[in-house]
C-alpha cells in the first residue's frame, strides 16, 4: 500500500511538472505549426527549469520536430532538441 502511494504522489508531481499552454505559446511564437505536446521530459531540461514539456510539430521550414520546451521562473521559455 505504501508504495502505490508513492507511485500516486510521483505521477501527480510529474503531472505538474509539464506546461502545455507555455509550450504551444512558446512554439507559435517561433513559427511552428501543428503542435501536439506530450508527458514530462524527464532529462530534457536543466535543473532551474520548473517545467519540461515534450512535443511534436512541424518547423518554420516544413519539417517534422520533436523536442522539448523548459521554462523556469526567472527565464522564458526555451525550446530543444
């Protein structure tokens, strides 16, 4: 019992972790196109950043993306791959 709470309180922290509207936002404004995001980046983002957001979209130049947006209190958000 104590370890599926555990797990439970692990994913509800992960969960808060991500920031889906930062990254559409972040990614619009960049030129990108048709974006899907998707779950927690688990080493997508430095350890300042409070959120990191996986997604899929399509660049400025047509291609398909993936990468990761992180975005912390005292900097915008950034986009990697």
């Amino acid at each position: 019992m104590r370890r599926l709470i555990l797990i439970l309180l692990f994913s509800i922290f992960l969960v808060g972790c991500t920031n889906s509207d930062a990254t559409i936002n972040t990614l619009e404004k960049s030129g990108y196109t048709d974006i899907t995001t998707g779950g927690y980046d688990f080493l997508g983002c430095g350890q300042d950043d409070l959120s990191s957001t996986k997604f899929e979209a399509i660049n400025p130049s047509g291609q398909n993306v993936s990468g990761t947006v992180c975005c912390g209190i005292f900097k915008k958000c950034t986009i990697r791959f």
